[in-house]
C-alpha cells in the first residue's frame, strides 16, 4: 500500500514487503513536479507519486517498522532502464483467477480469485480469496501426492446487501469452503467442490494508479 506515514492512499499497489526484499526507490524532482518510482527485487511496480510543487527540499528515504526490524539504505548509482510497471508472472496454481464456468450456478461466473501461498516456508498451504459483498478467505493444504486438499478455515467480513447479492455470496462461499481438489489444465485452473467442478481463467490486475495529492501541502 502506499501511505502518508499515517493513512492509505493507494491499496495494493504491490506485493506485500518480507525479509530479504530489495525496495528501490527512483526519485525524478524538478522545480515544479516530484516523481517517485518503486520497484520490487528489481521488477518496475511504475510510478508510485506525482506530486506538483510546492514540496520541501532536501528529500530523504525514511524506513519505518510496526515491530523490531533491521534495513539497509544504499545510494545507488545505477539509474533502471525501465520504469513502466511489470506484473508479477506466477507458475503453478498461484496467482489470479476469474470464474469462467460454474454449470450449477451459471449466473455466479465472473468473480476473481486469489490463490497464493500462506507461507513461503510451506509449500503446501495456500490462502483463496475473493468478494461478492464481503472478503472471504480460505487456508487449506493441497498434498501434491494425491491433489486433494483439506480446508483448515474460513474467514469474512460481515457486511449486508440485498437479497440477490446475499444468495450469490452464499454460493461462493460454499464453492471455496468445499473444495477438495484441484489441477491445472492448461490454461484453466479446475476445481472440484462438494461434488462439483467448475473453472478458472487466469488474468491480469488492473494497474494500480499513481498517487496525486500533495502530502506535502497546507490543505492535505
């Protein structure tokens, strides 16, 4: 996310940061304008601000930790040769994914999934995500040996809509709390829940967008 120091600005605009990440950071400032590019273990994640002048001079990194950590800064003399932002590519069944094909309930096509590991320390245990009204989360472990998965929970939030919408969620919910099996079929992501298969797509994010406020002004 990107952040004043105190409250969101940007949701999601990149992975989130673990040990052993490099985070770099290009700084393009003239009189009028202030440009901030990030980037990822050297992967572009684009323009991050674009913030018009006025703006305070000198500028400097700043790290701050919600518990005890250690980083490093280093001046880098190396300026990157791309700065458009690049999506992360994923193998296996990680990654994002749209409904396509749900023959018992055609009309719930189209939600997107997120299927990404738990921890980078197991291999196997992996985190589903997705919203219809609410975010609901599942952590299950695949054994590889067998594909089949047992579902260790289920989490979401609690908001209301109206009755169509509820139905739906309802149905969701169900698909990614029941699931017992999946496998990839080339480009499709197939999953069997309560007896049932149905099917994915992979696609790709929308770009997050750049950050335009002025943090630094008397009206922020």
């Amino acid at each position: 996310n990107l952040t004043d120091g105190s409250a969101g600005l940007v949701l999601s605009f990149g992975d989130c940061i673990k040990q052993g990440d490099n985070i770099g950071i290009l700084l393009n400032l003239t009189d009028s304008e202030m440009k901030v590019y990030l980037f990822l273990n050297g992967r572009p994640l684009g323009m991050a601000f674009h913030v018009q002048a006025p703006f305070p001079k000198p500028l400097f990194p700043v790290i701050s930790f919600n518990t005890n950590g250690k980083a490093r800064i280093i001046h880098s003399q190396q300026v990157p040769t791309s700065l458009d932002r690049q999506e992360k590519q994923f193998n296996g069944i990680e990654g994002h994914w749209k409904l396509v094909d749900y023959p018992q309930h055609s009309d719930c096509t189209g939600y997107h999934f997120h299927l990404f590991k738990q921890d980078e320390s197991d291999q196997n245990t992996y985190r589903l995500s997705t919203r219809v009204i609410n975010t609901m989360n599942s952590i299950f472990h695949h054994d590889p040996s067998t594909n089949q998965c047992q579902n260790y929970s289920g989490m979401s939030t609690m908001m209301g809509e109206d009755e169509e919408s509820m139905r739906k969620e309802d149905v969701i919910s169900k698909l990614i709390n029941g699931i017992t099996d999946f496998k990839l079929k080339g480009e499709q992501l197939v999953i069997t829940s309560n007896g049932n298969q149905v099917k994915l797509e992979r696609y790709t994010l929308e770009p997050p967008q750049t950050c335009t406020k002025n943090i630094f002004a008397a009206e922020y």
